[in-house]
C-alpha cells in the first residue's frame, strides 16, 4: 500500500509522456530492418514529435 507522502509527492510531480513503438509509428512498416540505409520514417514523425515536445510532453 502506497502511503500518503508518496502520493502527495507522485500528485506534484506529473509529467505527460508519449512512447511511441518504432514499428510502423515512427518508421514505416517492413520486416526486420537491418541496415540503417533500409531504415524509412514515416512522413511528419518530425513534425508531430516537435509539437508534443513543445507542449512539454517528454
């Protein structure tokens, strides 16, 4: 059971986080890349992960 000063801490010190899986969200969807020259990133994965990085969101 969590006691109450952990949870007035946790309350503090809430942060907004984006975990995004590699496969087909950040590159586009292939079997198993090997070779950083067959690696291809999805259109606008730039853009979008600016944005939520300007909103503080780690």
């Amino acid at each position: 059971m969590l006691n109450e000063n952990f949870l007035a801490i946790n309350k503090k010190t809430k942060n907004k986080a984006l975990f995004l899986d590699r496969d087909g969200a950040i590159n586009t969807g292939k079997n198993y890349v090997s070779k950083i020259e067959d690696f291809e990133f999805q259109p606008g994965i730039f853009e979008l992960i600016a944005s939520y990085q300007e909103q503080k969101v780690i």
